[in-house]
C-alpha cells in the first residue's frame, strides 16, 4: 500500500505507518481527482460539491435535502449552507414539502438545468487525465462503490 515499488510484505508493516493505510491514498487520491475540477468550475463559480448536487437534482428535479444528503454522502450542517449559495445564485430552489413540513424540497430551476450543458465536456476532459485503462477504472469505480455500500 505504498507508492515505493521496493516495500516489501516480508515484514510485518507498522499499522501506524502512513504506507500501510488503505484510507492515506483514498484521501489522497479523492483531494487531487477533486483538484482537477477547480480549473474548470472556477469560471463558472462552482464548487465540486455544487457540481454533484447539480448532478444528482439534473436527475431528479426535485428531491427532499435528506435524501439528496444520503444520496451524496453529505450532512445536512455541509448541505444546507451549499444549497443557501445555490439558492443564491437561482440554481435551486427550496421549500417545505405540502405533505410534510418537516421536509425541505429542493427543486432545480431553468438557471441550474442549464449549467448541465456548460458543464457537458468537464467529465472527459477529467478522464483524460486520469491514467487509468477502462477497465482499471471500472474495477476502481466498483471497489470504491461496493466499500461505500458496507461501510
């Protein structure tokens, strides 16, 4: 679990060792992917994170905050400020669900759907710098789910 080709398995690895922990290039590996985003968001005036909820609303139009937070892996202390900004910028709106209060809707407007086309070419261009074959990325893409649906 190193980036050094000579670590050797023979000895039983420090647990505490940066090189022996699978979350050290997880972490590190979703911060630089995440990185590659910015030079293209930053004309835009997005943040990745309001990219993959735009993602997830282009989807669904409408959906509750507590379900968009399940569906991105995010708290509603992380949700709710990101979706005040978008709210701001007119890409969503939010309102308390008619059929339960206590659920806050948020509904894609025509300012936010029409992002997705600006956005169109961001994810090849993002794979382009990845290198990794089609089939390693696939391999990567259902490890990282299937740890996602045990954890």
């Amino acid at each position: 679990m190193t980036s050094d080709p000579s670590y050797s398995t023979s000895a039983a690895p420090d647990p505490l060792s940066l090189d022996s922990q699978l979350c050290f290039p997880l972490y590190a590996a979703a911060r630089k992917v995440v990185a590659l985003y910015t030079p293209y968001f930053k004309p835009l005036g997005l943040t990745y994170t309001q990219y993959i909820a735009l993602m997830a609303l282009w989807q669904e139009h409408t959906i509750s905050v507590k379900d968009l937070g399940q569906k991105l892996c995010l708290d509603s202390g992380t949700l709710t400020p990101l979706l005040k900004k978008m709210e701001a910028a007119g890409y969503v709106t939010r309102k308390r669900s008619q059929e339960d209060e206590r659920l806050v809707m948020i509904t894609i407007t025509g300012q936010g759907m029409s992002l997705k086309e600006r956005v169109a070419d961001i994810p090849a261009k993002i794979g382009s710098c990845i290198p990794l074959e089609t089939d390693e990325a696939i391999q990567l893409y259902t490890l990282l789910y299937k740890l996602l649906a045990n954890i």
